[in-house]
C-alpha cells in the first residue's frame, strides 16, 4: 500500500473549467496489537508504520523499545495490522489497562478496537439540494465570522452549515476537527436543521471519517480549504457525497458528484 495516490478532479473558476489530477494522500486503519490482542485502531498514512507502532506503545506506555521482541505489519482486505510481541508478563499486564480507546483529538476513531469496524459501511445520500459555485467557493470564508474561539486563541477548527443564499446559518469550533464536526451535527439534530439542502464547511482536510460523519448525518456536500485523501474520494464516490476542496475566493476543485455544484452561479447571493 503506497502512501499516496493520483486522483482526477475538476478544478472550477469563474471563467474556466479543466481537469486536473492531484496526489492525495493515503489514509488506513491500522490496528496495533500487542501479543495478539488490540490495542488501538488508528486512521494512517501507509509508510514507516514500524516506526508509528514501535512510538506509539512507548508514549502510550505499551512497551518500550528495548522491551519488544518483534514488529510485523500484515495488510488485509480491512486494514492493516502492526502486530507488536513483548515478553508475556508484558503482555498480561496490558490486559488490566485495554480500553476503548480515548485517543489525542486527532485520532478520529476514539472507541474503535478492530479493523472491522473502522470502515463501516455507508448509506447511498439521495440528490439533494445544490449550491452556486460562488457561494461554494466562499463559504471557508464565510465560515470565518463565525469562530470567535479561533480568534482568541488561533488553535481550533471549525464547522459550519452553508444554506444556499443565506450563507453560513450555524457553525461549531473544537480544537479536534472531528469534535467540531460532532458539534455542529448534534447543533443541527437539535434544531431540526435539515442538513440535506446544503453543505457542511471545514477548516481542515477530507478524511475518512469526516465523510462518515457527513453521510450519516444526511448531508450532500462537504466543501474544505484542503484535501480530501484518497480514500475519503472513495467512500464518497460511492456514498454520492460531493467532495469539494480547495475552495477559496472564486475557485474549488471537485473529485466527486460535481453536478450538485452549480457552474452557472457564477456571483454569490
């Protein structure tokens, strides 16, 4: 599994439209055990996991590299597997702390013990609403007036909903982008926002699970200031989840079901 991959888009301006192909990077799940037994499953770039295993269970507190017999990292049809084997006195003693686990902010699959269950399958999204290309375009900074977190301390991201012509209507900030996006979800079910006519706006990249939650959450759209993975272009591909990126000032690149971004609206409301 290589760390990245090509993928075809459609780079949109208010006066042109040309294809263009962009190395994304990969993104995995990767389960690391210990003597067998999970310990963590964590969203990753493919490359120098040996590395990432054998510095995980030390700042984790798994094991210490004097202390670890062997490194393997096994790929299969749901992930990848980096299979640590520690003395078995080790080993037991681990089976007192295993938890679900509650991850640094960026891990994005805090509760996840197996590779099965890291890529879960998606519901297909129905057509939904559209947006301009103008107000799709904007919409990161849009989002802007609405993170007053960020401006006290410039080290959170935000989310946001775009309603075609009334801009930005509800946003959330966190300093894990998927905790923002969490927010901005349950902010929505709580008031009855119907996420199906608009789009759900990042500070940050694409990745797997920022397509899960967006799915799931009934939303047809995710536009961000920057790239999708290559897996995240995958899932939805399938899932018919427009993927807009690199969206600032009159311009954004589309890598999937660019039909629900409106070429024609070339201004914004």
């Amino acid at each position: 599994m290589t760390p990245t991959h090509s993928i075809s888009a459609e780079a949109l301006g208010s006066s042109d439209a040309r294809d263009v192909a962009r190395s994304l990077p990969e993104e995995t799940p990767v389960a690391v055990t210990v003597n067998g037994t999970t310990q963590a499953v964590m969203m990753c770039s493919p490359a120098d996991l040996e590395d990432f295993a054998t510095g995980f269970a030390f700042t984790e507190g798994f094991a210490t590299p004097d202390q670890i017999e062997s490194v393997e990292i096994i790929e299969s049809d749901q992930g990848i597997e980096a299979r640590l084997w520690v003395p078995d006195a080790i080993a037991e003693a681990l089976g007192d702390r295993r938890r679900a686990m509650m991850g640094p902010v960026g891990c994005g699959l805090c509760g996840i013990d197996s590779l099965e269950q890291a890529l879960r399958d998606l519901p297909v999204l129905g057509q939904g609403g559209s947006i301009g290309l103008a107000e799709a375009a904007k919409a990161p900074e849009m989002l802007r007036a609405h993170q007053p977190l960020h401006d006290l301390t410039h080290a959170v991201h935000a989310s946001g909903f775009l309603t075609p012509g009334q801009g930005v209507t509800l946003a959330r900030e966190d300093v894990g982008r998927h905790n923002a996006l969490d927010k901005l979800i349950g902010a929505a079910l709580r008031d009855d926002t119907d996420l199906s006519q608009g789009a759900i706006v990042l500070t940050s990249r694409i990745s797997v699970e920022m397509v899960q939650k967006t799915v799931l959450a009934g939303c047809p759209i995710l536009i961000a200031v920057s790239a999708p993975t290559a897996h995240a272009v995958r899932l939805a591909e399938a899932a018919n989840l427009t993927i807009a990126a690199f969206a600032r000032e009159d311009r954004l690149e589309t890598f999937t079901h660019s039909n629900r971004i409106d070429w024609s609206q070339t201004h914004a409301a």
